[in-house]
C-alpha cells in the first residue's frame, strides 16, 4: 500500500474487506483473513527491514481479528 501512497488506509481497508466477506457469506461460510506480499523485498536484497515487516503484519492481524474474520488462511 506505501508504494500508492495507501499506507494510511491499511486498517479501513482491512475492516471493510471483512465486513463485505461477511456480509457476502451470510452466514453460511467461514471468512479467512490473509497476510499477503508486501510488494517489497526484504534486506539485504531489498529495502524492508524485517522488523518492519513483521509490525505491518502485526497490525494488520489485529484490524482482521477485531473485524471479524473467523480464521486466517495460509499458502506457501
């Protein structure tokens, strides 16, 4: 989201992600939340430091939690 300018929208973005998936489930399936890629590559190759990652990752699985997703999906 940084590289668009979207970093400040992470939390609404998150929320509102969730609350379609809910409302598009209506009940009758569980909805998943997802760490994706950052678009970004981690030192040294790149410039994200992993701290930094993981406080990004951290946030957004709070925002995900307290939205309402019942589980978090994985993929290699």
């Amino acid at each position: 989201l940084e590289e668009y300018g979207l970093e400040d929208s992470l939390v609404q973005m998150n929320r509102e992600l969730v609350a379609l998936s809910k409302r598009a489930a209506g009940g009758r399936a569980y909805v998943a939340g997802d760490l994706t890629m950052t678009g970004r590559q981690l030192y040294p190759l790149g410039d994200l430091m992993f701290e930094d990652l993981v406080e990004v990752y951290k946030e957004q699985a709070k925002v995900i939690c307290e939205a309402g997703a019942d589980l978090f999906a994985w993929r290699p």
